[in-house]
C-alpha cells in the first residue's frame, strides 16, 4: 500500500501529479481515505507509456504486508528519506511542467525508495543506501521509457554561485536542469522551472602513466577539479580500469565526500557509511562511466562535460 500524508493545497498538488503518473502508467489513480487506489472496476491500460511505472504502482498498491508512506511537504526540493518519506508535489509538477519524464521519475523515486526501505531488515538509516540504488534503477527505467532513450541518472550537482541553487541532473546522456524562478518562495506552484540540455564536452584528461599499482597523477586530478570547480554545472564521467579510484579521489579532492577520505580512496572503496551501501550514487559529480574503451588510454581517461 501506499499511505499519503497531505493536506490542503498539499493534497491537492499530490492528486494533480498522481493524475500525471497515472497518465503515463496507464492506471487510474486517486486518493482514497489517505491510500492510492486504481479506480474502480478499471484495470491497468493496455499500452502504458511506462510499462515499469505500471508494474510497481502496481505492486507497491496491491501489497498488503509492506506499507510505503509519503507526507506532502512544502519545505524542501525533491524529497528526504524517512519514515515518512517527505516529498514536494509542487516541486515534482513544476519539474514536470517543463520535463515530464523527469517530474514523474523523481516521483516513482520518492516513493520506491521508502517502499523498499520499509522491507528491509536492520536499523532505518542503514536502509538508506539499498533503497536509494534501487530508487534510482526505477527512476532510471521510468525516464528511459518515457523519453523513448536510455537515461540514466549518474551524477548530479548544485550550482550555487547565482545565489540559489539549480540543480544539474546528469542522465548520462542528457542533462535536466531544474533553476529556481526568479520571483516565488520556493513552497508554492511555480517556484522551479526544468529543462532538458544536451552534453557539451568542455575538457578531457588522460591518466596515462597510471597502474593499478602505481599511485595516480594528482597533478592531472588537481587540473581536473579545477576545470569542474571554475564551472560550477560540469559533470565527469570516468572511463577505465582505474575509474573507481580516479572518481573517489575527485570526490575528496572536491570535499564531496569526507567519508571516502577517512576510507582511504586509493582503495577505491565503494561507499558503505552509516547509511548504507549505495548512498551516495548519483550524487556525486563524477561517476563511473562503464562505456568500454576503445582507445589507447586504458587506465583512467576523465571526460568533463557542461549542459548547454
Ligand atoms: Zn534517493
């Protein structure tokens, strides 16, 4: 089931995006007695725009034993994991105003994010992290579908030197950038806008000399965080067989992630803190870029790019 929390113009932005997510799941959703229910005697459409997005509302609605809670909250972008999940509707239409897959996956994020959390065993806060990864498949899977192309959340970065912040989602293969209207608080409708931006390669390095035992060329890493820091929305997709460890050390170089520095990078240690294994993918600006190389830099090549 799938229990929701909202009142007023909270409740009613939740039932305009669930009217929108119906849409593109083929099902007809509302809100009954505080639970998402398919309407009655209608069965799911037969050619959902997201067969994926059909298929867990589908399972989340229809389970019994696992209870996934949202609360409608006005007071922060995206949403924040707890039990219950927070989650702005109005920040998802307005996202989906302007980039429609993006505004119903950030949707299904939220919300199978905490359904998986709620079935997992051990202490809340370590739940994070495999829910988290799993969110992001879905969200992945829901994009892709809708936008009729493989779009993949692999990084992600706020841009504040203009004061507030815009948001820079990399899906890999195209940018969504979601910028705070010039006027608005934050809490209402009309607050963001949201557009899609094409990759715009801006430098690439080569880690040449590099082996898996000899220590990386922090000098190259030190141009490379330059470049990303001097622009502020690039993104860096790391080829190679070193590309875990290049990628570890930009985080900390970066101040991204102080958990990777205690860790010790070199190790290429994926991130396994307090909350769990998987907290920190797509989160960062610089991912694993698992496209093979064909070229004769094996070892580590760091491609930064800008939407635009
Ligand atoms: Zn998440």
């Amino acid at each position: 089931m799938i229990q929701v929390v909202a009142e007023g113009e909270a409740r009613a932005h939740f039932e305009e995006l669930l009217g929108i997510v119906g849409e593109c799941a083929a099902l007809p959703l509302r809100l009954k007695a505080d639970k998402i229910a398919t309407a009655k005697g209608s069965g799911p459409g037969p050619e959902p725009p997201s067969s994926t997005l059909q298929s867990r509302m589908t399972e989340m609605i229809t389970d019994q034993r696992i209870t996934a809670t949202l609360e409608i909250a006005t007071s922060l972008t995206f949403g924040l994991f707890g039990r219950p999940q927070r989650f702005n509707a109005a920040f998802a239409l307005d996202v989906a105003d302007g980039v429609r897959e993006a505004g119903v996956a950030l949707t299904i994020h939220e919300m199978w994010e905490n359904y998986t959390a709620q079935g997992l065993p051990g202490p809340w806060a370590t739940r994070f992290g495999p829910a988290h990864q799993a969110a992001l498949g879905v969200e992945a899977a829901v994009m892709s579908e809708l936008a009729g192309h493989a779009l993949d959340r692999v990084a992600s970065v706020q841009d504040k030197s203009a004061g507030r912040a815009v948001t820079v989602l990399d899906y890999h293969w195209q940018y969504v950038v979601i910028s705070p209207a010039s006027s608005g608080a934050g809490a209402t409708r009309n607050s963001y806008s949201a557009a899609r931006q094409d990759r715009r390669p801006l430098r690439s390095f080569t880690l040449a000399g590099a082996t898996m035992t000899d220590p990386l060329n922090q000098e190259t890493i030190t141009e490379a965080v330059k470049i990303l820091t001097a622009n502020p929305r690039a993104t860096a997709g790391i080829t190679g067989e070193l590309a875990s460890r290049i990628r570890n050390q930009i985080a900390v170089t970066l101040k991204e992630d102080y958990y990777l520095q205690e860790k010790e990078p070199e190790l290429g240690l994926e991130k396994e803190d307090a909350k769990g294994k998987g907290a920190d993918l797509g989160d960062l600006r610089s991912f694993v870029d698992s496209t093979p190389v064909t070229n004769d830099a094996p070892h580590g090549q760091i491609i930064i790019t800008i939407p635009g």
